[in-house]
C-alpha cells in the first residue's frame, strides 16, 4: 500500500526517479519506508504466545525483556501494540492480530485508564485502518454517490460495538469532572491529582474514536473536560517573535499536573503535556462540531488562543532531539506532534516541517533489529517506543515527497 502510494504520488506530481551517486544515501521516504516494515516485523515477533505484549501478569513480573520494573497493566502495551500494527497496515486478521485481541478479550478485573482507552483505540482501528482523517473522508466521498453527504462513521460489527460501548461506560465512570487520572474516583491508586494532562489526553483519543464509531459520551463530559484543559494552560508568557501565523501569541505550555501535594508530580511546562494538551482540545473540538455545535460555538475562540499558544510555545522551545523542557518520553512526544499536526492538517508547527525533521532521527535512531530502545518511559521500553515511533511514521511517502498529510 505504501509503495503505491508513492507511485500515485510520482504519477500526479510529476516526480520522478532521479539517478543517484553509489554514496549518496536513499531519499527519506524510502528509508522510512523501510524502517516502517523493520518495525513492524519486530513488534509482530516480540508478541508472547498467549497474545499480549509487554509482560505476561498483573503482579510481580518482569518485562518480557527482562528489564526491572515490570509495567504490571499489560492491556496497554498489548492494545497499543494491536492499534499499531493495525495502523500500519497488517490486516486484521493476521494471527497476531487475532491472539491479541482474544488474549484482550479474555481480560477480567480492574482496568485503568491507559488500558481502556487503547482498547478502544485498538478495537476502532481494527475496522478502520486509514491513520489519516484526510484520507479517509477523501475516500468515503469517492465512494458516495453525487448530491449524498458521504458516512464517515467507521462501522462495528455487533460483538466490537457491545464491547466498545461497555469500554466507553468505563471510562465514563472514570471521569473526574473534568479530567482524568489513572483510576476510577476515589481510588487509593490515584495518588497527589485527581486528574493530569496524559490519561486526559489519551482518554480523550479514545473519546474521539469511539465517536467515529458513532458511541459517544455526554455533551457535558467532553465541555468539561475542554474548559479543565483551557484551565491548565500557563497563564502568561512572553510574545511570541514570529511576524506570521503566531504574531500576537503568548508563548503558553502545559505541565503534566499544576495542583498536586506530590513533589514529584509538580512538573514544570514541557513540550510532551503541551502536545498531550492540545490533542484533548483539538479532539473534543472534532466531537463537538456534530454533538455540541453551540457550546464549541462558544468555546472555538478560546481553543483557538490556546492552540495558538501552545505552537507558539513549541516554536520557542523546538526540538525533536529531546522532550523540550523535560527529561524523559522522547517518543511519546514526538507522536504528539504527529497528532497535533494530523488534527491540525498542516506540515508547519510554527516554522518547522515537523515531519521531515521527526522521521529523520527517527530512522537513524531505529536499531538493526527493527525495533527503537530509549530507556526514558517505563517498561516494555521498546515496545511502547517501537509503537510511539511506526505511529509517526506510519505513511510517508506522500508526506515526504509533496508535504501532504
């Protein structure tokens, strides 16, 4: 699919194949194909037997590469994992694809957050495998007839729809009002905040794409949780220096949890909850354009200060080397930035292209095997960052070669 994506694109745009020196090395969009199908390929193997990825219990396990500090939710990473590949491109039943989601299915217990929303992200992208909002509604039009609006909803069969909707309950009941933490309310686990920008952030990717499937959550919750995250915002911050699309802006981020009696939890800005921040609110505002016009309405002008900003502040402290202000999740902040700029539909976030620069490290980080390991998240390091990284580059050759997205 990939390398027909790119021919059509050598088709329409006129590009063509140019002869290259022996020591030259391969355009970009090649070497990011390539490191997709080696990435793949590795995350496909690192699956257990019995389905899942990342360790095989609730408590006291290692990570399967025997790394310390298992991660004892293993629905996330295995969720994350079956969403990944699934977005990649490996069809949905594959016998990867199908362990996975019957090792999933058979789960019984406390779930946290993480783990139901990559459910839902994993059972949406099971029946919908196009990554880009774009696309997919490029190609439900083509197959609408003339003078019809085409359907966008991504259709569940029966037994996905019950299970999605019970997914949806849950993380329902693990609201806040208006933001999310690892927990439901008033569980011991969720210690210091009540709610932090991540589990929103991830909570509210998974709102968005149970809404594709047509199961949504109350008005009221997605409102809430938009004024909440508006809130979180900094305050003030300098001018931003650009003359363009930023002229007039405040350089604002956003920290991980502002009010907490937890030390370390009282983080400062950083470009990973900056992103997560503006993916709830670009998130909602795609859920409120159909089930609440009149409080986004409302609410639009701000979201767009804040957007604004929030680049604004990315711009200033722009980066792809490092999590900009912050120490750790290097991966997981640059598929913010994929998602922020696939929200968004735009190659720029303020003045930098930031595909092409993201893609670049990311192919001359990936290791021989196929996989990325940076021990900055906690365990399975390299699965969680595997994914993190196929999921920015996932589908490049158009992107790379005509800056489309």
């Amino acid at each position: 699919m990939r390398s027909l994506a790119f021919a059509l694109a050598v088709v329409l745009c006129g590009i063509g194949p140019a002869a290259r020196a022996e020591d030259e090395p391969p355009p970009l969009h090649e070497r990011v194909n390539v490191a997709i199908d080696r990435g793949v390929s590795w995350l496909r193997s690192a699956q257990h037997e019995d389905g899942s990825w990342g360790t095989t219990a609730y408590a006291g396990a290692r990570s399967y590469d025997g790394q310390d500090g298992a991660y004892d939710f293993p629905a996330g990473p295995t969720a994350f994992a079956l969403y990944t590949l699934l977005k990649c491109e490996v069809e949905p039943d594959a016998p990867e694809i199908e362990r996975g989601f019957a090792w999933l299915s058979k789960l019984r217990g406390e779930l946290s957050t993480y783990e139901i929303a990559a459910m839902i992200l994993a059972i949406e992208a099971r029946h919908n495998q196009t990554k880009r909002e774009r696309k997919r509604e490029a190609a439900a039009e083509l197959a609408t007839k003339p003078g019809k609006r085409p359907d966008l909803r991504v259709k569940l069969p029966k037994a996905d729809a019950a299970w999605m909707r019970k997914l949806v309950e849950a993380l329902e009941d693990r609201h806040m009002k208006p933001g999310w933490r690892y927990f439901r309310p008033n569980s011991p686990q969720n210690v210091g905040a009540d709610q932090d920008t991540s589990a929103t952030a991830m909570s509210m990717l998974a709102i968005l794409a149970a809404h594709r499937c047509g199961i949504d959550v109350p008005r009221k919750l997605v409102v809430g949780t938009v004024r909440w995250t508006l809130d979180q915002q900094d305050a003030d911050g300098p001018l931003a220096a650009d003359s363009g699309p930023l002229k007039g802006a405040q350089v604002r981020g956003w920290a991980y949890v502002r009010d907490t009696p937890l030390d370390t939890e009282r983080t400062v800005t950083d470009g990973n909850m900056t992103t997560a921040a503006m993916i709830s609110l670009l998130c909602a505002q795609r859920v409120l354009e159909k089930k609440g016009p009149v409080a986004l309405k409302k609410l639009q002008p701000k979201i767009d200060v804040a957007i604004r900003d929030g680049i604004a502040w990315l711009d200033a402290h722009w980066t792809v080397t490092k999590n900009p202000q912050g120490t750790h999740y290097l991966y997981m902040y640059l598929y913010g930035l994929e998602r922020v700029g696939d929200l968004r539909r735009t190659p720029m976030l303020g003045g930098h292209d930031w595909y092409t620069e993201g893609a670049t490290l990311l192919v001359d980080q990936q290791e021989q095997g196929g996989r990325w390991l940076k021990k900055d998240t906690h365990p399975p390091f390299d699965t969680l960052n595997t994914c993190f990284a196929l999921l920015f580059l996932d589908r490049a050759s158009l992107a790379v070669t005509t800056g489309g997205r």
